[in-house]
C-alpha cells in the first residue's frame, strides 16, 4: 500500500478500526449532505431498484445534470420496468435523443424486455446475476447491487478513484493505478449501508472532493487525508497523457421537399455508433476529407446540390468529427426507410445532438430573415 500505510500506522490504530471510523465519519456527512436526487431514496430508505438501474445507465460517461430531466421523462412515460419493455425502440431512442452513447438505449430496452418477460420485472439482487443483463458491465452492477440491494460491493467510478488517490497519496498515473484503487476501495465499505456508503463516497467527489479546488476543509475525511496533509491534493490523481483524438470528416446532405420544404431524415443501421438514431442522411465517416464529386455518389437523389458555408462539427469518445453540408430541393420521392418530417417536427423527430446541430447550421443558413413590417 502507499504511503498511507504508514500514516495509518502512525495513528496508533488497526486498519479495521481506522475503517470504521472513515466510514461512520462519511456515513454521518452523508446522512446530513446528501444530494437530493430524483432516482435516490433518502439515507437508510427503501429503494426501487427500477429507478436505481435507470439511472445508473443513464449516468454512465454523462453528467448529473444532464441526466435528471431525462430520468424524469423516462419514469413519467414508463414508470414501471413493464411499462418500458412494451414500447417500441424507436420510441425509446427518441426519447433518449441528445444524451448520448445511443448503444445505452439500445441495451436499456432489451434489459427490460429480458427483466419483464424472464424474471417477472423483479432484477437479481447481486452482482453476477445483473452483470448477465443486457448493458450492465462490472461497474454498474456493482452499483446497483449496493444502492438498491443494499449489498457489500466495490463501485468505483472517477469520482471515487478521485477520492481514493487523495486519500491514500497515490501517485502512480490512471488508468494503471486503477486496480490498486479498487483494492483501497474494497477496504473501506462497511458491513452495514452498504449502498448509502457507495453514494455517499461518490457525493464526496462530486461536491467535496471535486477535480480542481477541492473544499477539504469541509471534507469528513481530511484528517485522514494524505494529499490534504501534504498540500497536493489537485495535483492526484496523476494521469497519463491522453493521445490526441483524430478527426474524420462526412458530408451531411440536407434534402428539402418541393413545395413544404419538409427535410429528408432515415435511421441508422442498428449496429454501430448512433446505431437505431435518426439522421439527415449523409456519407461515411473517414480520416480525408470528401470532394463534392466523391460525396455526390452517396447522394440520396440526384438533384441541384449545393455547399452550405462553413461546417458541423462535434466529438465523441475517441475522435472529432467535421461535417460539410450540401443542401437541395427535390420532389417527393424517396428511398425505402426514409421519410419527410416538416420543419416544425424537427426538435421531436428523435435526433441525435450531431444531427441537431445539422439542422441547426442548416435552418440558419436556408431560412430567409423574418420580413420586417414597417
């Protein structure tokens, strides 16, 4: 173990004890500070495991903020486990339009499928019966067996590698300092509230120990705290260097409809990123940017398409994506699997936030200013 060790030792107290004492100290903050949050049942409460694994996927990779007017969306439409397994995918990758990392949705259905008509809508209680479900990895499950069951696990998510590195004074660089957090982690999770304590570390993170100008002086653990003790606290913990993300390019092909000027959308294959989603058709994404000419031949119609100024541009997880736009007008026809949505039904039509901004560089430019009266 890390320095920490030594500072344990030093207090005169056996690593079981100090244990206790970290975890009734954080369980009496919490108990005093916890966020009020929409899926979370207060301290020592009941909770409906339904809301606690809606929430944990909606949670993965995305912010708290963003994610609670989804959450509540969600449970108004679908209250119920059942409920959400009857609708239609479609419906739930529309009502999950602009959170992002669209295979969670995907997975999200299908797990409720599996709950609802498999188990009666009742989901396992521990680890390894949640990790064989449709989008739950080792992390998840690991949550939602303590927040919702109550059970003895080790949820380790960025804020708690954050909490722990500073804890303990480790030094050694994420992602490879991650096993030795997990291990510091598991020795720290009481015998009893279990789930109350895993949600009480990951408050910690979010609102105490936060990634710049941590409020240690707040903080129930600071006595404790080797980075706090030796001044460093935002300098842990250490990573390594991030490699710089690559962009692609794309050509996205904004078709209106003669007369109503109504755009030409379609769905992405299911498989792959945006998978399921609604799109402004378009070419593949690749590394050299698209000539006009080459991008013509993924044109959905024939007609007089011309460049739009300037480009779209977004990033995901491991690369940027820089999309030019090409506008024209055509008759009503159109392929198999795409339709025509009136400009007013844009904002519902289940698009993801790439093809938001699409529509929004679009519009912008295609809209004629609104007549001034005298």
């Amino acid at each position: 173990m890390p320095r920490f060790r030594a500072h344990v030792m030093c207090l005169g107290k056996p690593m079981v004890g100090l244990r206790m004492d970290l975890a009734a100290a954080l369980l009496a903050w919490y108990d005093r500070h916890a966020r009020r949050l929409p899926w979370r049942a207060r301290p020592g409460a009941a909770r409906d495991p339904y809301r606690v694994w809606l929430s944990e996927i909606m949670l993965q990779q995305t912010r708290v903020a963003a994610v609670i007017p989804y959450f509540e969306k969600f449970v108004a439409r679908w209250p119920t486990v059942h409920d959400l397994a009857r609708a239609r995918q479609a419906e739930v990758l529309a009502a999950w339009a602009g959170l992002g990392y669209y295979a969670r949705a995907r997975n999200l259905h299908r797990c409720a499928q599996t709950v609802s008509e498999t188990r009666g809508g009742a989901f396992p209680d521990d680890e390894t019966g949640l990790a064989e479900l449709p989008g739950i990895g080792a992390y998840t499950a690991a949550a939602i067996a303590a927040i919702a069951f109550d059970r003895r696990t080790v949820a380790v998510d960025g804020n708690v590698e954050r909490v722990l590195a500073r804890l303990h004074g480790v030094r050694e660089p994420l992602p490879k300092s991650k096993p030795t957090l997990r291990a510091l982690a598991a020795d720290l999770v009481p015998e009893l509230r279990a789930g109350d304590y895993a949600q009480a570390v990951m408050d910690l993170g979010a609102t105490i120990c936060t990634p710049a100008k941590p409020a240690c002086g707040l903080c129930p653990w600071n006595t404790a705290c080797a980075a706090h003790r030796d001044g460093e606290a935002e300098d842990l913990p250490a990573r390594a260097a991030k490699k710089e993300r690559p962009t692609r390019h794309g050509v996205a092909f904004w078709l209106e409809r003669a007369g109503d000027r109504a755009v030409l959308l379609r769905r992405r294959p299911q498989e792959g990123l945006l998978g399921g989603m609604v799109e402004v058709p378009g070419t593949p994404w690749r590394d050299e940017p698209w000539s006009t000419d080459e991008a013509l031949e993924h044109a959905p119609v024939h007609g007089a398409w011309r460049p739009l100024r300037g480009d779209v541009r977004h990033t995901f997880t491991h690369f940027h994506l820089t999309l030019s736009v090409i506008a024209a007008t055509a008759d009503a026809d159109k392929a198999d699997g795409q339709w025509w949505c009136d400009r007013r039904d844009l904002d519902d039509a289940g698009l993801p936030t790439l093809m938001r901004k699409v529509a929004k560089h679009a519009l912008k430019l295609l809209t004629p200013p609104a007549t001034r009266q005298p």
